[in-house]
C-alpha cells in the first residue's frame, strides 16, 4: 500500500512531541503492510454518511485518520483523540 500525506497531516506531525513522532515511523509501516494490523486498533470513524474516513491509534492519547483509495492510503490528520477525531 503506497501512503499519500496530506499538507494538513504533514502540518500536525510537525507539532507532535518529540516521543509521538519517534513511534510515527512504526505505526506508518504497520498501516503500509497492512491497515488491519491489530497493534494499530484500526475503525471506522462513524457518524461521518459515506465517507469512509477510518482512524487509527499511534499511542493512548494520539490518533490519526486515513482513507483507502485504491491502492493509496491518504494520511488526514494526526492529534490527540479527541481534537483528530472532532477534525478527520
């Protein structure tokens, strides 16, 4: 699976602490082998009609929401639960 970054994803894992982006790698190869990998506690965000916008979890606190097209997962947004989810 090929990962497409969005500026808005770019932008937030620029403002991540420095131990939230030291497991991004990781949790970005896991989501590239195989989005269903248990370790990343993938779902689908509810709520949202038809838009399959799913989230992830990077850690406790940080989430962050992708979309299948394809082959291309696009990376939306990376934050803390409540402020990734509120924005996917």
């Amino acid at each position: 699976m090929n990962l497409v970054y969005t500026v808005r994803f770019a932008e937030a894992a620029a403002l991540l602490s420095k131990e939230a982006r030291a497991k991004l790698p990781k949790a970005l190869k896991l989501l590239a082998e195989d989005p269903r990998h248990p370790g990343l506690q993938v779902k689908k965000i509810q709520g949202l009609g038809d838009r399959e916008i799913f989230e992830a979890r990077l850690d406790q606190k940080i989430r962050l929401t992708f979309q299948l097209q394809g082959e291309l997962l696009i990376l939306r947004n990376i934050d803390d639960h409540d402020a990734c989810l509120g924005n996917p």
